[in-house]
C-alpha cells in the first residue's frame, strides 16, 4: 500500500480545488464562487450586512483585492441577489436568499459524501492543523 504524502501545502490545495469545483457546479449558471461566499456571508450575518463587513470578509477571508471584492458585491446587487438598504447595509433578496438555501443544502451533501466516514478524531486534527496554518499564513500576510 502507498504511504499518504506529508501535508503540505500542495496537499491542502489540491483537496481544496477539488472540493471547489464539485461546488461550483452546484451554482446557477452565471453565479461565480466568489458571489456564493458573500451571498453566504450575508445569510450567516441573519440576513443583512454592513456592505464594509461583507467587503471585509471578501478580502479578508478569501484573499480577493479590494476591487474584486467591490466588484462581487455589485454583482451581487445588479442581479437582484442583494439590495442595498439604507446605513450602507445590504440585504439578502428573496431570491439571493433561495440561492443561498439551495446552495448551502447541496454542498452539505457534498461535505458528507466527502467527509461522513472519516474518524471524527482526525477530522477534528485537521481542523485544528488547518486553523493554525491559516491563522500563521494570515499573519505573515499581515506582516508584509
């Protein structure tokens, strides 16, 4: 039997795009990975969200430049997915909010045919690992 590589971050990107694009295919046609992360930022914040927290949460989370992230948003907006509201806040729509449940229902099932057997012991080390590597790689960004 072949010994499993190290993990590395060769490894963790690659388990990355692959879940990626399972999930990109879960999207309507027209809707960008990118637009899936705000519009799921927007419903975990109950809804509404402050248009500088979404941003932030874009360029923060996800690495995009500022003006990818502005850029999202307005996607977002002129496509009837989110509406501005007044404090600079925007609001899921109905349809956003569909987008969102539809969404979040498919890649559920995606992570438990990708995760469901796993030991929940190693799961829980990798999390661990994982959230330390990123907390390192944030700081050194941070850092310049």
């Amino acid at each position: 039997m072949a010994t499993a590589p190290a993990v590395n971050g060769q490894v963790i990107g690659m388990a990355h795009y692959a879940t990626r694009a399972l999930a990109e295919r879960l999207l309507p046609r027209g809707t960008t990975f990118n637009e899936a992360l705000a519009l799921n930022a927007a419903e975990a914040a109950g809804g509404t969200v402050e248009r500088g927290a979404l941003t932030g949460r874009l360029t923060g989370a996800v690495k995009l430049g500022l003006p990818a992230a502005e850029a999202t948003v307005t996607a977002l907006t002129s496509a009837g997915l989110l509406e501005e509201r007044p404090a600079d806040l925007l609001a899921l729509t109905p349809a956003g909010d569909a987008l969102v449940q539809s969404y979040k229902a498919s890649v559920a099932d995606i992570a438990a045919a990708l995760y469901g057997d796993l030991p929940a012991d190693d799961l829980a080390a990798a999390g661990r690992i994982l959230t330390e590597v990123t907390a390192r790689a944030d700081a050194m960004l941070a850092a310049g």
